[in-house]
C-alpha cells in the first residue's frame, strides 16, 4: 500500500525517478561560474507571443502528465482521483528533490487549474463532476482559467453583474469577464455569475464550470506594460449552460468563489522567494557582479530582502501546517498573500537602488536591464488574488476580530445598489 511507504522510501522512490526521467542541475559552485551566461528572467508575468506562450504552457503539460503516472502530481490528493493520499510533508520532500531537476517553467494558467480549481472542484463538485474533471484537472490535460473580476467590480468581488438567468434545464448567460489568466488557452472556466437580482449581493451568485468553446463566448486578449498578453477579456452573450454544469448549490456562488480564492492566496508550499518576478539569489547575484556587497546600504537593503524572504517562508509553513487537517486554507492565506507581494515591491526599490540608470537604460550589461520586467510587474500583484486592502481587511476582521468597515448598502438587494 503506498499510505504505508516510509518518508526515506518514498524519497529514495522519487528521486530513481527524476534521475530517470528529469536531467539534474548544475551544483551551486558551477552554476556561479555561469553567471553572464544564458537567460536570465526575473519577469513576473510572461513577455512572450501567443505560440511561445502555447509552447510553455504544452511543456509545462507534459511534464505533469509524466509526473501522473506515478502520482506525484497530487501527492496529497485521494488516489480515486489520481494523487497518492499522502501527507503534506511527502509533497514537501517530492518538490523539494524535484528543484534539483531541470523542469519546464511554471505558468499561471498551469497553477490556476492545478492549484485553485482542481481542488475547488473536489470540495464542491458533483460526483459526475469529479468523475469527469478531476483527474484531467490534476494532471492538466485540460486546462481551467477563472471568470470573476468584471469591470467596475475588481475589488469587489460581490458586487459582479454578469447575469445568469434559468431556463428549464440551462442557464442563459450574458456579461463581461477581465483580467482572466490563461482564457485564451483554456478548455473550461470557473464562472462566476449573478443569478438572483432580489438578493444582498453577496447572497445571488451561483458558481459554473464551463466549457470556454461553447457558442456565445468571444475572448480578447489585452496587452499590458510589461510586454505580455496573459491576461483577457471574456464577453458572454446568450451562451446556454446546462445546470448540470453548476458547481456548488444555487445562489451559494460566494462560497465557491472564496474557496477558489483562499487557494489562490495560500503560499504554504512556497520557500519565501516568491514565485513570480526576481528571488532573493538574483537580487544577491546582481549585487555581487557590480561589486556593491562593500556598500554598508547596499548590505543593509539586501538584509532586508532576506529578512522578508525567511518570515514569508516561516508564515508559509506555518499555514501549511494548518492545512494538515484537510480543510481548504483560511484567512491565514491572506498574511501569506500580503507579505508576498509586499516583497516584492521590496526588492523593487532595492534593485531599483543597485541597478540606476541601468534599470531604464540597457548597458548591454547581463543581468540588468532585465529587472524592469520584475520593476513593471510587481504593483500587478497588489491587485490579482484580491487586492492588498482586501488582504487587510480580511485580516483585521477574520483574525484580529475588528468590526467590520460600515457599508450603507448592506442588506439590500442587489438591483437596488447603484452601480458604477
């Protein structure tokens, strides 16, 4: 039985693995000597065309699918659907073997339907539900993107208008999706959506997973500062979904979507180096190869950076070890959240003081101007995964127990709000 495989064998198992199926990375020394050679990418989102995107996004597949065939996909996740049923800290171990490896880059798409909707599904999926999506979800056969934010309604979730209206056995949809990761690329959405206009706003949602090539759905993609294209506006108009594509009870959308959210926040997996944009070992190279590790302020600044690192790191393992009951991540996922971003808009201004004029202009020096892209995309950020003061508010209210900010409109029907 693999629930009865020890810690060292399930290493020593996984590591006969990667040797057999992933090439190992250079060790620390060599890879030192290669500095100012190759790529070198501290993006936080991808600056790629639409087919090198495609690529990522194949590769990234592939290597999932590999990693199915022996469950170390879904570690933690029950084997009906794939995983292994293991506890948290055999992943741990699998993930932290694995970085020895050389593997396809992750893309956000890639974690959006591994990471978020897969496990959305198996909390609030229908058997059929599962039986149909879970396993291609995991192993990202298929792709799933997220329909949430809308115009005029970023923050504010709740507040969304993109109607679903019941007719018989489907339900018709019209209304506007934006900043929707990875549409362009996806076979299914989870849908957010209105359903009943005589209800407070956070009471009249009810959530949808979706085919995205169903009639009536147009998606566009927008281009913004930094180069790339990932994100997308999706239009709906008269498109019929069946209610057996419902996910969740009717009119209890916010659930589901604050599941999918506190998934999108929690970080307990992650070391403290951020998974998008520069880590802490760029940041520290960059210096070392201006000759600035001399520099007291220069010193000063990368301490902090690190310090910021450890105590996400430490926040991360900690919720991790909250999660060991099974229950989907709570508002400790929001500190989680917070102290990344605020990260890395840290290492922002600290780059920003190391590189200069280098930052804005190309020297043609290795490992430099290349900063911009983490410069450009780092205030994102603040917004995706619910935006800072969102992450504050749910900490000051769900863990601090303060009241909660006054809201003139709340008990009202949601038809009755003005809308912007």
């Amino acid at each position: 039985m693999i629930n009865d495989i020890t810690l060292n064998e399930f290493e020593s198992k996984a590591r006969n693995w990667l040797d057999a199926n992933a090439q190992k990375k250079q060790a620390v020394s060599e890879k030192e000597a290669e500095w100012g050679e190759g790529e070198f990418s501290v993006s936080v989102f991808h600056n790629l065309t639409f087919e090198e995107e495609r690529d990522l996004l194949q590769e990234a597949a592939e290597w999932q699918i590999a990693k199915s065939e022996e469950g170390y996909h879904a570690i933690t996740w029950p084997t009906q659907y794939g995983g292994l049923d293991l506890p948290i800290e055999y992943a741990r171990a699998f993930a932290r073997l694995e970085s020895d490896y050389i593997t396809p880059s992750r893309h956000e798409t890639f974690s959006v339907t591994t990471r978020l909707i897969a496990p959305t599904v198996l909390h609030y999926g229908t058997d059929d539900q599962k039986d149909e999506l879970l396993s291609d979800l995991f192993s990202a056969r298929i792709y799933c993107c997220q329909l949430f934010s809308e115009p005029g309604t970023g923050s504010d979730l709740a507040g969304l208008g993109c109607k679903a209206v019941k007719d018989g056995d489907e339900w018709v949809i019209n209304g506007q999706k934006v900043w929707s990761s990875g549409a362009q690329f996806s076979q299914w959405g989870e849908l957010i959506a209105r359903t009943h206009f005589d209800q407070p706003k956070h009471k009249g949602m009810t959530a949808f997973i979706i085919p995205m090539d169903l009639p009536g759905i147009e998606i566009r993609q927008i281009r913004q500062m930094s180069g790339g294209t990932s994100f997308n506006e999706v239009f709906f108009s008269d498109v019929r979904v069946p209610d057996n594509l419902r996910l969740g009870p009717e009119g209890e959308g916010w659930g589901v979507a604050l599941t999918t959210l506190s998934f999108e926040r929690d970080h307990s997996d992650s070391d403290g180096g951020g998974r998008a944009g520069g880590k802490w070992s760029q940041l520290l190279d960059t210096a070392k190869s201006l000759d600035l590790l001399q520099d007291p302020q220069i010193r000063q600044r990368l301490m902090e950076v690190y310090t910021q690192t450890q105590i996400q790191r430490f926040v991360n393992r900690r919720a991790a070890d909250l999660r060991k009951s099974g229950k989907p991540p709570g508002p400790e996922g929001s500190l989680g959240k917070l102290l990344w971003t605020e990260g890395m808009g840290l290492m922002s201004d600290v780059v920003s003081e190391i590189l200069g004029p280098r930052l804005i202009a190309d020297t043609e020096t290795w490992g430099t101007y290349e900063w911009g892209e983490h410069v450009l995309g780092a205030p994102g950020y603040r917004i995706a995964g619910g935006s800072d003061e969102i992450q504050r508010n749910i900490i000051g209210e769900r863990v601090l127990g303060l009241p909660k900010e006054p809201d003139p409109y709340k008990g009202l029907p949601w038809e009755e709000i003005p809308k912007n």
